[in-house]
C-alpha cells in the first residue's frame, strides 16, 4: 500500500537540501550550446546521485548519463535534460537568472521548469525509494541529457551506448499526460543578398526553439534595434518575434530580398507560414495550425541565415514542409539546410502503465487525462514514452521565458506525484 503522508512528511524533511542542491544545479550556466558547461551539470547530477549511493554511468561522449535503481524485467526510464536555453536579454529578469531565488512562494531561475527543477524531483523521487528499502520489481534509469534544447546527439549517443527502457516518462512539460506530440523540424534558410556589403551585423535570437526577443542591424550607419518578447517556440503567440519585426520594417526600408520574403510569407502574429502545403489528405493549402516562425538570424558577407522552427502534426508531412521551402526557393534566391526533423508521436493511451498514471493523478486531485502537445520532449526519442509534469493547469508558463519559475508548493507536489506513480509502478 502506498503511504501518501509518508511521501509528504520525506519532501517536508528534504525540501531544504532538495532546495540546496537545485540551487547549486541552476548556478551552472549549462546553456545548450556550451558543451563544456552542460558537462559538468551532467556530473554535477551523477555525483549527487553517487553520493546518495546510486549506481551511476556516464556516455564516453560526455553528454548523457544514467542513474540506477533496482533490478528486474522491466526499465522504466525518466528522460530529463540539465542544458537550458540562453537568458536573453537580463533587463526582463527581475533576478539573477543563474540563482535559484524564493520570494513569495515563488521558485525563479533559468531550468525551474526546463528542467533542472523536474530533473532534480526525479534524482529525488527516487531517493525516497532507494531508503525506504523496499522490494523492487522494476529498474527505473533516470536519464540525464545535455542537448535537448538543440540537436538531440545526446540520445543518439544514449541509444548506441544503453539499452533502452520498456516505458517512462518525461517531466518537461505539464500535468496531465501528453501522449502526443507534434513534429519539430529546424531548417535554415541561406539567402544570397548582393544589396548588402557585408558589414550590416545583422543578428538576432539565440536558441532555435525560443522566440526572440531581440534583433538588430546597421543601416546608413545607424544601428537599428528591435525589442521582443521571448518565449518558446511552441507557443509563440507568448511572445513578440523581434525578427519578424525587423524583416517587416526593413522591407519597407530597403531592397533586400531576405527581409521582403521574410514579411511576406512570415509576418509577425501570424505565427504559422503564408506558404501552401501538401497536406496528407491530398489537398495543397495553408496551414495555420503549423507553428512556423523565424528564431535566429546572422549575417555573414552576403549571405544571410535564418532559423525557421516548425511544430507539424501529422495532418501535415515534413517532406511537405520541405518541398513547400524548395518551391520558392527561387524567388527568395535562398539554399535549404536542414538542422533537425522529429516526427510526430503519438502513444496509446490504454497501456496498462499509463492507465496507472491516470489514477496517480486522480488520488492528488488532477483529471487523468491523455493530451495533445504542441511541443517537443524527449518522448520522442524512446518508443513508449510520454510527457508528464511538472506544470499544473493553474500554474503559468514557464520555459524559455524571462522570470522563469514554478511555485514551490506546485514543484514539491509535482515531486510528490512522480514517486507515488514510481512507487507504484516498482512494489
């Protein structure tokens, strides 16, 4: 039987060092494309979780590891991931964003949400079963990444190197379960620009899954910036695209043609693509349930780069995003680079596991309930695995923003909700 209190009364008891340590994570600045960093969060994690006397394992490429516990038939696993996207621009932080800061109930810091916070609940869940000394029927391998936020080489490196788990989860999104998932795709867009000179330092964004929040280029000598707002791709009505608003008003400045193509077929607050696509029905159309938006652009001589991030379901095939890209090519005068194509997931909800998971959910008072995500997770890196947590409905949005952050209250029940359903799956 499964002691809730007793779950409540080992977080009430650990919240001071599982505050500590999180807060130590956090300090780390393991930006995605910062490999050293991300490497030493992914010790940092092993070596916490060898301290509490876990069997850990590194990958020989550095970029994944595993924690162990228990024996049996069965692997679960627990996808998490210590890289986090760039800051962005600190004026929107009310605090330091690499200090873990509580101030009125409230947990700040870039990966509260995504997630060195759900990965150290995890380390932590798992804690509460190793010392309770139970008899375990399953083995769960908590699964630490470091390139989530860009190209996923971590989990290929993790499927050369491991063996993979039966079913699991991933805590990097919300509550209740998403068993499905849209597609992502990062492609770039290499425009030939001859108007140029080659010294405009044009630039903007910082991560290919984040809406930027700032842009800016040289104009007759004038340095001209564009304020945004960040938030992640997935959601980009969340933001402002300060890309967009600069191809927007350097169309109407000037000749260049990356800037006039961008405001045509990638105006701001749009938020999809004015491109026609051949749909899976056989229909060629627009699609404005596909987020597509610019989220990084640099110039080098004449040429100009521009991250396009797309999110398609699985009424729309990314071969049909790719062939919508090649078609005007021409007329943009751009080369296509593709950077990362995810497919769709989609996960049966009927699973006797995931029918256990439900239930976890009702006993702490949250609807148990399969969803659609628009966003991406490393569900989709390992068959039979969804997303789940750590957000609650009433809790606002999180990742990739400025202020960063989830209520303690909702971060320890999120804590408490992973070891009760991990519990149950092991006895």
């Amino acid at each position: 039987m499964i002691d809730s209190l007793d779950i409540k009364e080992f977080f009430e008891k650990e919240r001071p060092k599982l505050l500590e340590d999180l807060g130590e994570l956090i300090a780390i600045k393991s930006r995605s494309v910062e490999r050293e960093s991300c490497e030493e969060a992914l010790d940092f994690m092993l070596k916490l979780a060898e301290d509490m006397g876990f069997e850990t394992r590194k990958g020989r490429y550095g970029d994944v590891g595993t924690v162990v516990l228990g024996q049996g038939p069965e692997t679960i696993g627990i996808l998490v991931h210590v890289d986090v996207v760039p800051e962005g621009n600190l004026e929107g932080w009310r605090t330091d964003p690499f200090e873990l800061v509580l101030k009125d109930g409230f947990l700040y810091g870039r990966g509260v949400v995504d997630d060195k916070g759900p990965a150290m609940a995890s380390l932590y869940a798992i804690k509460y079963l190793k010392e309770r000394n139970l008899p375990l029927t399953k083995k769960i391998l908590l699964i630490v990444g470091t390139r989530e936020e860009i190209v996923w080489e971590d989990m290929d490196h993790f499927k050369e190197e491991f063996d993979l788990p039966d079913y699991g989860f991933s805590p990097d999104g919300a509550f209740p379960i998403y068993n499905r998932e849209n597609g992502y795709m990062d492609v770039e867009l290499i425009f030939n620009e001859p108007e140029l000179k080659g010294d405009e330092d044009i630039t903007g964004g910082t991560a290919h899954n984040s809406i930027p929040a700032m842009a800016s280029c040289l104009l007759g000598g004038e340095r001209l910036e564009y304020e945004g707002k960040n938030a992640h791709s997935s959601a980009p009505y969340m933001g402002i695209n300060a890309i967009a608003l600069m191809c927007e008003d350097l169309a109407q400045k000037t000749n260049w043609g990356f800037a006039k193509f961008m405001a045509k077929y990638f105006p701001e607050k749009a938020y999809h693509s004015n491109l026609k696509f051949l749909m899976s029905d056989g229909n060629l159309r627009n699609d404005e349930s596909t987020f597509m938006v610019p989220t990084m652009i640099h110039q080098d001589g004449q040429k100009i780069t521009v991250s396009i991030n797309v999110r398609n379901d699985f009424k729309l095939p990314s071969k049909s995003v790719l062939d919508a890209l090649e078609e005007k090519s021409s007329e943009g005068d751009y080369e296509i680079k593709t950077i990362e194509i995810l497919e769709p997931i989609w996960v049966d909800e009927d699973l006797p596991w995931i029918r256990r998971m439900k239930k976890v959910l009702e006993e702490n008072g949250v609807k148990g309930e399969c969803r659609f995500a628009p966003g991406c997770t490393y569900a989709k890196s390992i068959p039979n695995t969804v997303c789940f947590g750590p957000l609650f409905d009433e809790d606002p949005e999180g990742a990739h923003l400025d202020n960063e952050g989830q209520s303690l209250e909702s971060y320890i029940r999120s804590a408490e909700i992973y070891t009760q359903y991990l519990l149950g799956e092991m006895i």
